[in-house]
C-alpha cells in the first residue's frame, strides 16, 4: 500500500475526480477526509469506501468558506492526529462565459471555489507540515489553466493563478519537506457540467472550437492515479510541477 497509515484531505469528493481519488487513496490505506457540499453524495462515497475495507468519514465544506475549510482540517486532526495530504479537487465552471458578459458576481463565486478555497487550505494545511517537517499538497487545475480558452473568461484565469500558487508553493517550501504539485486533467467524465446554466453560446463556440481534435475523454479513475503518483514516494523528487493528464490534447 502506497499511503498505508497516512491521513489525507480531498475536497470535491462526493463524485467524479474526488470520488475516485478518496476511493483510490482509501483502498491505498490512507484514512481520508472525503468533503463535499453535497453531503447526501459523500455518504455514498463513505459507504462505497468502508464496503472495500477503507477508512473514510464525511465532511459536509463549502470551500469558499474559512470556517468550513478550518473545520475539515481540524476534523483530520482530531480524528487521526495529523494530515499527510491535501487534495485540493474542489471546482466549479464559469458558464463560458467571456470578458465581456462575465458579471461580477460568476467571477467573484468562480475565484472563490477555484482559488480563495485552495489556498486557504493550503495556509491551514501548512500549520500542520511545517510542524511535522513535512506534507503533500495536490491541487487539481485543468488545461485550463494551460491554455487561452478552454473555458469562460473567470474559470481560465483562476485555474492559471491556482497553476501560479501550485508553484508558488512548491519552491517556497520545498526545503522543508513539503511538495506542492498540480494536475491539469483534459477532458473528464464527471458532472461538473451539472452546475452549468445559462451557457454563453459565443463562449462556448470558441472554447470548443478545438473540442474535435481531442482523443478521448478521461475516467476520472485515471486522474486518481496520477493523485496516487503525486501523492506517494514515487514522485519524492516532484515538486513544484504541473502534470498534463489530457490524453494528448494539448499536444496537438
């Protein structure tokens, strides 16, 4: 087992990417913290965790929210004494919407979740390894934040400032045993998609544009894996660093 005994914290975790991380890293023996505004999808995820002999105990967080974000740390702790590992999974799209139609409110509610939640988990993550001399950091971006348009005007320039933060992070603290690495996933079959209304169709026909030369789609146990890679001592001497998880999209 690649996390036997470590105690991990994974936003978003009621479905898609979080969910197959938490599961992944349970069935890997790490006790995790699977959090999610969607408590009733948590609960699933909990009991699909325990049925394959995981440990894993549910927190209802808005990670837009600082008293959220403290409580599922603390829950860590309280619960397991420690945290390892933070995965920073939580997302939210922007409807596409461009520069000119974004309102302040989307852009406001976009860098919230994308941006002001990861980063307050991270300083909240830091009390604990810098005590402990040591801590792994996974914030999942997106090609997004690699390129001009794969999205609207907001969700683009948080995922770039969250790929900055990642790196940020990753240098400042590295001499003292904290990683701090991102993923940027193409696309992946989760419902992210659900939270979307009122779609600009200027923005997402641009955004799109380059939709026909992807490969393929991902599952989104594929990206728990490369969650795993960063996760583990494999990638002991990763830090700082972005990887592209897209089947080659980008590539192109």
């Amino acid at each position: 087992m690649k996390l036997k005994n470590k105690v991990a914290v994974v936003t978003g975790s009621a479905s898609g990417m979080g969910r197959a991380i938490s599961r992944l890293f349970a069935e890997e023996g790490a006790m995790v913290i699977a959090s999610d505004v969607d408590l009733k999808g948590l609960e699933k995820v909990i009991e699909e965790i325990k049925n394959e002999g995981g440990n894993a105990i549910a927190v209802k967080c808005d990670v837009s929210k600082l008293t959220d974000i403290e409580n599922m740390i603390n829950t860590a702790v309280d619960n397991f004494g420690t945290l390892d590992i933070l995965v920073n999974n939580a997302g939210i799209l922007d409807n596409f919407l461009t520069a000119s139609e974004v309102t302040d409110e989307v852009w406001k509610k976009v860098f919230a979740v994308n941006l002001d939640g990861p980063m307050m988990a991270i300083r909240k993550a830091l009390e604990i390894f810098l005590k402990n001399g040591k801590g792994i950091i996974i914030n999942n971006a997106s090609i997004g934040g690699l390129r001009g348009s794969r999205a609207g005007a907001a969700y683009t320039a948080s995922k770039h400032a969250l790929i900055g933060l990642t790196k940020n992070v990753g240098f400042q603290f590295a001499a003292r045993g904290i990683r701090c690495n991102a993923i940027a996933p193409g696309a992946v079959k989760t419902n992210i998609f659900s939270g979307v209304s009122n779609i600009s169709e200027d923005g997402y026909k641009v955004a799109m544009s380059g939709a026909g030369i992807n490969p393929r789609n991902a599952e989104p146990e594929e990206i728990a894996e490369v969650a795993l890679f960063l996760a583990s001592d494999d990638s002991s001497f990763v830090n700082g660093a972005v990887i592209t998880a897209d089947g080659g999209w980008t590539a192109y």
